[in-house]
C-alpha cells in the first residue's frame, strides 16, 4: 500500500523489525555464537587479524583486566586515541562489565583534555602514546606532573577522580602498559565475568561522548546500550548488511561514525570491521578496500574527494564495493555521481543525525534515486518519529516549510552528563530532542537539511537558507567546493558571504560568480561578499567549521562593530 502524502511535516517510522532488547555484551556474544569463524576485525596498520571468536577471547580478557582493576558498573573509562584495535576492543569489553566509556577527541589538547576527563569524573584512561603531531603523554603531565610511583598509586590534584593511566605502548612511570593491564586477567574468572555481565540492563547509560560544541564547554551526551545497539542495527539494515560484508572505516571511533555507524552496524550483522590506519589517507583507503575486498566504505564528501582524486586512483580495483556511507555535509551531484560509478558504489546511502540521537535518525535506501541521495538525507529510520517546527511559535509546519527539526523514540539520549540544564533545553518535556537544525519535510516524506538555525541568514528581514545558495552556486562550472555564511552589516544587519573552492587551474573572479546569479536567484540572495579559499576550517570528523569562517570573515572585513561576532 502506497504512503498517503503528508498533511504536516511529522513523520513516524513504522516498522515490522521489533527493537533489540539486549545489552551490547549480550548482542556481541550472540554475534559471536553465529559467526565465530568470520572475520571480525583488520588493523592493517598493526597487522592484526581476528575472527569473531579471537575478537571475544581478545574482548573478554579485557574486561577481566578492567575488572581485576578495580572498574564496577557506572565507573567511567576514558579513551584516547585514534583507530586501533585496542579501541574496537575496549568498545566490547567495557560493556560487559556496565563501566561508561567516555570517547575522548584525538585532537584534544591539555585544556580540553582535563575538562573531559574531569567533567565525566574518569578514574581509568586508556591512551595512545599519541597521534600525528599530539604527543599525548606529554599533554598529560603537563595537567598532572605528580604521576609517578607505583600504577594506581597516586593521586593527582587537578585531576582528582583519575587513578589509572592504561598506555597503548611503552608506559611511563606510574602508568601501565596494554599488556601489563592484559595480565590482570587472570585474576577474574570467565564464570565472575558472566555474572557481571549477567546484571547489566540495557537501558543502562554505557557511552559519554562529547560534542563539538561551537559555543561553550562541550557537553557529554549520555547514550544506553539500547540507543547504540539499535541505532547500528538499523544502520546495517539500511545498506542490507550481512555476514559477507567487510566495511572499511576510515572516519574517527571516537565520534558515532566510526564507533555506531562503523563498528555497532558490523557487530550486529556479523559484517568486519576493517581498519586502514590510525587517521585517514586516501591512498591507505584504496589499497585496503583493494586487499580485502571491502564491501562498504564510510567516509564524509571530503573523504570520497580525496580518494577519487588521488593520482594513483585508476590503479586500485574497487569492483568489490557496493554500498557505505556518506555523512557530515551535503554531497554535491557530480561527486556522488562519481562514487556510484568509479568507486562501483550504486547502493551507498546519505544518512543524517547527531550525536544526542545515537546519532542517526534519518537515512536513504541503497534504491533510492540519485536526485534523493543528493538532495535529502532520507527517510526517518525505523521506530523513529520526526517533526518540523517553526522556530518563532513551536508549531508544526506543512510539508516542504522549514523550520528546527526534531527527533523522539529510541534514539535519544538520557541527557547531557552532569548537565540537567543542558539536558531540559535539548529534550522537551515531551522527549522531542530539538536538533537546531533547519530542515524541510516533503509530502513523501523525504528530509531536506537546509542549515543550521544560528546559520540562517536574516538579511534586511528576509530570511535565506546557506544550503540553498549554496546548491545553486554548485551549478557554476568553476566551482569545486562552497559554504555560504552570514556576516554582520550595518545596513541590513547580516549579509550573505562565499567561500569558494575553485576547480584545478580556474582563476578565481568575484564579479563572475556575482554575474552568473543574477537573475536566477533572488537580489538579497546573492553574495555580497566572496573569498577564493584552498579549504574550509574543519573538525576532525569533517564538519565545516562555519563559526570559524565568520570570525575570520568578521575580523579581515573589519566588520567586528557590525555585529557581535568576533575572533
């Protein structure tokens, strides 16, 4: 029976697949019983290869090391450090035991670090000896300079609820390495483990991750077991996940792309999880898809760019791929032509969401056309209701109006850890989660992104939505790559601004751009300000960063008494 048209922007995802009523312990471990001999999980980097049973035995001596430790249920563990198997590892193990991993940025430097790590109240630490340029060891005696001694022994003054540091390598004093941790183990028997993990409830908070807050500290969003669960399940059933498929994950464990849509969308499926490194380069993705034969490949539009123009591109057989996702930004036409077609992706699929709502609440179909793939993010997922509402009176609005979009059901969070006031301005009364996003709902009940609500642009009382203009100026031949923003002006308050990345070899003509809108897009539309750029200020999952690009715009414009922005 076909969906009758929408009288008003609300959408329901009604759905025949109940919900899965079971912690993550229990879910991996039935995974496990059904496809022990499959592989599990590659780290390419680190040459380590497990099959679902290794990747148990590896998980459950973990856990009776965190155990042994001293870790109960409702303890938190932070974890930092990039794409490794330890991660994927302590992902499961912790689970099991109901202590609440807490997902530290790798980009995290001291200030943020000690916020996180004090905020969330984290007893054990597990880290990299560091990432990229980050020596992380060093940020960290630079917050604690009294860790010495004995592990577990001290005590440090800025930090006062930490005990254990856990070093994926050589261990400094007072720390103990992954392998000294390892042979705690022995002194926890599998039968105590299962009786641990026998008392968990899946409703149980299991996962603190922070979000990039642009504004403010950022704020803990405090997810259960059946949040995540469900929300990976529903994932994978999205691009008809199975045992067969091998995903390959280059985005970031700590934020829900790596860790839900990556790693819980291949544990609920029997599907591997392949690594091909620590941080993302195009040239490791391609060789590991390659060698392994990946079936799925996430990434952000940024990502999938890079691979494609790579120089050694035409040299890497992708024919095993079919599916993944692509998330974090809009996805301009020819480049999703391109991944359907050169990277042998027909069925990869847009999803949307946040972190406060596990995070995906809307995802197209591996079948759904072209035109729908680029311009929605989808239709709402299984058991997840979506409504639009206007911002000025929290009325819901007819079908194709935008306004703040809003999510309710499984998905949403328990709340913003330690933060009840954070928590009641994001969740209603009603649990509606209220996204700021600016979203428009069609009568077939596809979702559109139009922007954010603190990115619409009000111009001498006209309201305009960046992902309009911007999906206009696409159109323009020279354009690669654009993000439009508002900036301030004393004539009519805000003012549209550009920053364009131009196709290889075009020369960059303010006045061309400016012409070639006129008369197809409405006067106040139009950029009053354009600025040819090499990148876009980005956050390690690829998010555009446009606060950034209005302080910058504000500052060289000289436009900081205009407006409230500044630098």
């Amino acid at each position: 029976m076909q969906p009758q048209p929408l009288s008003q922007s609300y959408v329901h995802g009604a759905s025949d697949t109940p919900l899965i009523g079971m912690t993550i312990g229990d879910l991996f471990d039935r995974t496990v019983a059904l496809h022990g001999g499959h592989d599990a999980l590659v780290s390419r980097d680190q040459r380590l290869r497990y099959t679902y049973t290794e990747l148990h035995t590896a998980v459950n001596q973990a856990a009776r090391a965190f155990h042994a430790l001293g870790l109960r249920k409702g303890d938190r563990l932070g974890i930092w450090a990039p794409n490794r198997a330890e991660w994927v590892i302590t992902q499961f193990a912790t689970p099991k035991l109901g202590v609440i991993m807490v997902n530290i940025n790798p980009a995290y430097q001291g200030s943020e670090l000690e916020y996180a790590l004090r905020q969330s109240g984290i007893s054990t630490l597990v880290l990299a000896p560091g990432f990229k340029s980050s020596d992380y060891l060093a940020i960290l005696a630079g917050i604690g300079p009294e860790i010495t001694g004995a592990p577990g022994s001290w005590r440090c003054a800025r930090l006062p609820d930490l005990r254990e540091v856990v070093v994926l390598g050589p261990a400094a004093p007072g720390m103990r390495a992954w392998p000294e941790l390892l042979g705690l183990a022995r002194e926890v028997s599998e039968e105590d483990l299962a009786g641990v993990q026998a008392a968990q409830q899946f409703d149980d908070p299991i996962n603190i991750q922070y979000t990039s807050g642009t504004t403010g500290f950022p704020k803990g969003a405090t997810l259960s077991h059946h949040n995540i669960v469900n929300n990976g399940f529903f994932i994978g059933e999205t691009m008809g996940f199975t045992a067969e498929d091998r995903l390959c994950i280059p985005v970031p464990f700590y934020h829900c792309f790596g860790m839900v849509l990556g790693n819980l969308a291949c544990v609920t499926h029997g599907s591997a999880m392949i690594l091909p490194g620590e941080g993302f380069d195009p040239l490791a993705v391609l060789e590991t898809v390659q060698a392994e034969r990946c079936t799925a490949l996430h990434g952000v539009p940024t990502m999938f760019i890079a691979e494609l123009e790579h120089p050694r591109f035409a040299e890497f057989d992708l024919t095993s791929l079919r599916t993944g996702i692509m998330a974090g930004s809009p996805c301009p036409v020819e480049v999703m032509k391109k991944v359907n077609t050169l990277m042998h992706m027909p069925e990869v699929t847009i999803a949307y969401g946040m972190t406060e709502t596990s995070p995906v609440s809307f995802q197209t179909k591996i079948d759904d056309p072209l035109e729908q793939r680029v311009g929605s993010v989808g239709r709402v997922h299984p058991h997840v209701e979506a409504k639009v509402l206007d911002p000025a009176n929290g009325q819901i609005v007819p079908p194709g109006v935008p306004g703040e979009l809003c999510s309710r059901g499984y998905p949403v969070m328990l709340g913003y850890w330690n933060n009840p006031e954070g928590t009641a301005a994001a969740i209603d009364p009603a649990r509606w989660m209220h996204t700021g996003d600016l979203a428009t709902i069609d009568q077939a009940g596809y979702c559109s992104i139009v922007g954010r609500i603190k990115d619409m642009i009000i111009r001498g009382g006209e309201n305009i939505y960046p992902r309009e203009v911007e999906e206009f100026l696409y159109t323009h031949p020279a354009v690669r790559d654009v993000q439009v923003i508002g900036i301030p002006s004393r004539r009519y308050g805000e003012e549209v601004m550009a920053w364009i990345r131009l196709k290889d070899g075009v020369a960059g003509d303010a006045e061309d751009i400016r012409a070639f809108c006129r008369g197809k897009i409405a006067h106040f539309k139009i950029p009053a300000h354009i600025r040819f750029v090499d990148g876009f200020p980005m956050t390690v999952t690829g998010k555009v960063q446009k606060f950034r690009m209005r302080e910058i715009s504000t500052v060289e414009l000289g436009l900081q008494e205009a407006g409230d922005v500044t630098a």
